[in-house]
C-alpha cells in the first residue's frame, strides 16, 4: 500500500499510530506480526555499515547480501575501501544522505519483518536508484510481506495497486 500526501498532511503520523507511539482519543487497533521501521531521518550508529545493518542480530551472510541487493547498496560496498566493514562515524557524517537511507532499509530487510513501515526511504535517493529500490526491494523482495509506503512522490502510483491519499 502506497500512502501519498502533502508534506505536513499526517503521513507519519499514521504510521505512528500503526506501531501504538500515538495517543489514541478513541478505538481499538490491533498489529499482528514483527514490525520494522524505516524512519524519514535514518538511525545510524558509529560502527561499520554491517553493525548498522545487523543491530545486534546474529550475522546470516546470504540474508545480509540479500539486504544489500534489495536496497541497492551493492555498488556503494564495492566502493568502499573496507567494504561493509568501513566504519561509519557519528550519526553517518562520513556517508550521504541517500546511503544511510538505504543502509536503514537493509536493516530493516534484513530484520526479515511481517510488516514494513516506510516512512519516505525514497525521498533521499535520486530518481533511478528510487525506482530501482520500489522495484526490487518494495515490489520484489518484500512482495509478499505487508509494505505500508508512506511519500509524496507521485511518480510510482501507476505501479501500485492499493493508494491511500491523505
């Protein structure tokens, strides 16, 4: 499901609401399954990429390559002098924007979740790299997981078949 709005509209808050971090006023809501939670400004950590992508779990390394692949972050290992062992510094000051995006969704990939709530991953790539994530990762990967898509880029609505505007 793909949640499109204007910046401000309540996207995220929805989201909030989904994993209970809101106040509810009235209702009763119930989320069955694991949840992982691709957040808009990315939790990163000093450490290397792959303790980024692991976050304590135990290191499977067909799952980990899987989670690199689906987040499109293959290239930028092969780039890195110490591969997935380069350490990032704090809060990702040594990595781009984009990258710790996609180093978030690994994580959450590799969490191998019930339900994945993203709350615009796509926002901090360019346009080819976003649409090769929605394809492969979003669509692919996880296509057969509960995907809640939260963004106000219209550019993938012909691809989606569940829209909720807000």
């Amino acid at each position: 499901m793909v949640v499109v709005g204007q910046v401000g509209c309540g996207k995220t808050t929805l989201l909030h609401s989904l994993m209970d971090e809101t106040r509810k006023i009235s209702g009763d809501q119930t989320v069955k399954g694991a949840v992982a939670y691709v957040e808009q400004e990315p939790f990163i950590i000093s450490g290397s990429i792959k303790h980024n992508i692991l976050l304590g779990k135990v290191y499977n390394k067909e799952l980990f390559e899987k989670a690199l692949k689906a987040s499109q972050l293959e290239h930028d290992i092969e780039k890195f002098k110490k591969r997935e062992d380069t350490v990032i510094g704090e809060r990702g000051i040594n990595i781009s924007g984009g990258q710790k995006a996609r180093i978030s969704l690994a994580r959450a990939v590799y969490s191998e979740a019930d339900i994945y709530l993203l709350d615009d991953p796509l926002s901090a790539v360019d346009p080819q790299v976003a649409s090769d994530i929605f394809e492969h990762c979003i669509q692919g990967f996880l296509k057969d997981k509960l995907v809640v898509l939260v963004t106000h880029q219209l550019q993938f609505l012909s691809k989606c078949e569940k829209i909720l505007v807000i």
